[in-house]
C-alpha cells in the first residue's frame, strides 16, 4: 500500500521583506479559526490598521532572525521531516511510504502537497500537525486546510491524525533531556519558566482545551525534571489586540522576577515544536532584554526540538501505529 506522512506547520513567509511579511500575515491573520470575530469588522480593521503597520515592524523582527535563503521555522521543519523520512526507511525498508512537510499557511501548502500525493496513488495518509497542545487556532485550522483541500479532489485516500501529543511520555522526556543537557552545559538557573503561545481567554471559556493541555505538559516536564513548585513557572506569550489573553504573561513575567530576588532564569518554548519569530524574537530578544533591564542577571533561553535526533525518534514513535498497520509489520 502507498502510504505517507505529512507533518503540518504554521507557514512563514518566503522572504522577511514587507510584501512577502504582508501576505503571510493577510493569510494568517484572516483565517476565522485564529481570530473570532466578525468578518467585516475584523477585515477593516486588519486591511486598515494591522496589515499596513504591523507588517513593516514584523518584517523587521524576521531580518534579524532569517536563515540565509529561508527562516528558521521552515529551516528547522524540513529538516526534521529530512530526517524522521530517513528513519522511517531504515525502519521500514520495504515499504512505499512518502514524507512530507506542508504549511497550513504559505508555501509549502498543504493543497499541493495533498494533490501532489494523490495524483500520486497514496492510498493512505497520516497527517501529523507541529503542535504538541491542541488548538482550534493552529490544530482544527490545520484540519480546515485538509478538509478544504479534499473537497476538490474526488478520489479520497483513506486518512487519519495525530490531534496532540502533550503528554505522551517519550515527548515529556525530549523535553526534559534536552533541559537536563542545557543545565549540564552552561549550569542551572535559578528557575525554570516554560513559555506556551497564548490564544485569548474567550476560546478557552468556548471550549478549547488549550490551557488544560499547556498545564499538563508543563506540569508533567517540572515532574520529570523533579522541580519543587517554587523552581518553575509557566506564561504563556505573543498576545495580540486589547482582549484579555491567557495569563499570567511572559512578558510582565519576566520583568517583575528580578524585583522578586530571582537573577538567573532559564527559559523555554514547549508549545513551539521548532524555532520561529516568537521563540527567537519574542524569546531570546525582547524577553531576554526586559530581564536583564529589570535587574536580572541571566537569561538563558533553551532551545526548541527543532531537528534533534530526539525529536526525529519521538515523531517515528508517535507515527509507528500507521506506519506498522500499512506495512507487513501490521499484519504479523
């Protein structure tokens, strides 16, 4: 059977200038899964006051974080993917199975890819999106682009998800390795502060299970870790617009520690699979930098997954179940 995986990320822009910022952003920012309100007040507003102002300042941010010819979320993404397909092959060395990286926004998207695998005779695809926590924002939209993509296409394959995977312990454990090999490298801090992206308070109260599932990974790396509650916290950042987010923030976080005695902080992104804008930026620059203005003394900013030989183990593991039921190991 022609199977294949393919790993869904957000999308990026295809160069940090201002019009290609601009139409990531128009694409983004218009979908309704990610802001929930009404259409044409929400256009008016984003045409008129976000898009033209917003963009340059954001296309500034991703000068000063691009990676050569690509920015680090796609650099770090298809990497990963590079590598989970060359695990897979060895792990299932005759089998027919296609991996593949897709963006819900931009390129490249999932409409192609989806077509592209089709057109191919795939009869069978798992789709595994980048987000550890689920979301409407970033999962269910992920599921809308599918859905979207399928309702042109008249010969479906069969085809599942992976809808999170926040707790799963082999995830909590690259979490918690990758914590244990930054303290063995540069020491530790005096608290660890795990950073998730906020989404507003209003979908949490609608139903998202977003918070809950930010918690349990927070809650269950501080176990693994074996951290008293006094030596970690958890924010959630990237707010946008004037309604009340997740709280507590990161940003009013940080700055308020070092009033409160703690000069050495030890930061990490476990919402974010790879590194992008908000981890880099947002993270190890503005946050970094309102820490140390406060009083703090170090600011120690834990990478991503990203494309780690950890994190390619963990995503085979996570898509072993379809990988064995399509294959000759399925059926032993």
């Amino acid at each position: 059977m022609k199977s294949a995986l393919v790993f869904i990320n957000l999308g990026t822009p295809d160069s940090p200038s201002t019009r290609d910022v601009r139409r990531f952003l128009k694409e983004f920012l218009s979908d309704r899964r990610v802001v929930e309100v009404p259409w044409l007040i929400w256009q008016l507003i984003l045409r008129l006051i976000i898009l033209p102002f917003r963009s340059p300042r954001v296309s500034k941010a991703y000068r000063q974080i691009w990676f050569g010819d690509t920015s680090p979320l796609k650099h770090f993404s298809s990497s990963l993917v590079e590598g989970v397909r060359e695990k897979v092959t060895q792990s299932y060395p005759d089998a027919d199975i296609d991996v593949r990286l897709a963006m819900t926004y931009c390129a490249p998207s999932l409409d192609s890819q989806i077509k592209a695998l089709c057109d191919a005779g795939v009869e069978n695809i798992l789709f595994v999106p980048l987000y550890p926590q689920y979301s409407a924002t970033t999962t269910a939209a992920a599921l809308d682009a599918i859905a979207r993509s399928f309702s042109n296409i008249r010969n479906i394959p069969q085809w599942s998800w992976v809808r999170n995977y926040h707790h799963h312990p082999d995830y909590i454990a690259a979490l918690g390795e990758s914590v244990r090999a930054h303290w063995q490298q540069h020491g530790r801090a005096e608290k660890l502060l795990m950073s998730f992206h906020g989404i507003p308070k209003r979908n949490i109260e609608l139903g998202d299970p977003y918070e809950q599932h930010c918690e349990e990974t927070a809650g269950a790396v501080a176990k693994y870790l074996g951290l008293s509650d006094e030596q970690w916290l958890l924010t959630y950042q990237s707010r946008l617009g004037k309604a009340e987010w997740l709280t507590p923030y990161t940003d009013k976080t940080v700055e308020s520690l070092p009033g409160q005695g703690c000069k050495s902080l030890d930061v990490m992104c476990p919402a974010f699979a790879v590194e992008c804008l908000e981890t880099l930026e947002e993270i190890d620059g503005e946050a970094k930098e309102i820490f140390t203005h406060h009083g703090g003394e170090a600011f120690n900013y834990i990478p991503c997954l990203n494309d780690s030989d950890a994190h390619q183990q963990f995503m085979l593991e996570l898509c072993r179940p379809f990988l064995d039921s399509v294959t000759d190991k399925g059926v032993r």
